[in-house]
C-alpha cells in the first residue's frame, strides 16, 4: 500500500471530515448502497477495497482528527547531574510516570518530583504557555525518591 502525504488548512481539513460524514449518511458506507460511479472512485477502480463506515470512522479518528481539546498528560522531573540541570519526563499514563519515579532511582538514583499533568494538544504539542508554567511548577517542587 502506497501512502500520500496530504498539508491541508483547516478549513480544508474540516471541508473533507464534512464531506465523508456526508458520504456516510447517503449510507455509502456499505458498498452495495454506493451509484457505481461512487463506488469506483471509493476503490480506486477496484484496485483496493474501499472503507466501510468503520473505516471511515478510525479514519477520522486516526488521522484526521481535529479536535482542538487537550489530551492529559502525566510529567515528571527529573533532577540531573551535579551540574543542576531538570529533565522533564512526559507519560500518556501516570501509572508510566510512577514507573519512571522508580526507574530514575533504581538506574541512576536520580530524585525526581511527584507526578503532575500536563495538557497536550493534537499532534503532541504541549503550548508554549504551559511548558512555561510546568517549568515554573517543576522549579518549586521537592525532589524525592518514590515512597
């Protein structure tokens, strides 16, 4: 399977979601429910299969979705060396993140500071405000082995 890489706006973006939500509620999601025409376009004539509704949902969901809500993630600090310096540690779960206060200590007998949540973006961007504000949290907390 060939893969294209597409640089859309927005309002491009937005456009196709609306179009194969569009496409699914004339049901043209199921094969047998598509004109010809459609059908052909949707398999590329009948060189591949085409989605489903599933499909085009994990679609959406997968790869294009472009919702603008924060996903919650979990950070630990991680303090360095002798020569002061702060690692930041980001985990899609806190249990990862505990797992990583003990890994700091069993490997290096790093001390770190106690988990704390971040807010990241679609695409895994934390803002530049937050980072700000994590840096500025991290700087007021103990440092400490895991309990």
């Amino acid at each position: 399977m060939s893969h294209i890489h597409l640089a859309l706006d927005n309002d491009e973006l937005a456009t196709v979601i609306a179009a194969l939500r569009t496409y699914q509620e004339a049901g043209y999601g199921d094969p047998y429910n598509r004109p010809e025409r459609i059908h052909e376009i949707a398999a590329d004539d009948s060189v591949m299969s085409s989605l489903d509704d599933a499909g085009i949902d994990a679609l959406i969901a997968d790869k294009l979705n472009i919702s603008h809500e924060p996903k919650t993630l979990y950070a630990v600090m991680q303090e360095g060396g002798s020569s002061g310096e702060g690692y930041l540690h980001l985990h899609e779960t806190e249990e990862d993140a505990e797992a990583d206060r003990e890994s700091c200590e069993e490997d290096g007998s790093y001390r770190t500071s106690a988990v704390f949540t971040i807010a990241s973006y679609p695409g895994d961007f934390v803002s530049l405000d937050d980072l700000i504000q994590t840096a500025e949290y991290a700087a007021q907390q103990d440092y400490d082995f895991p309990a």
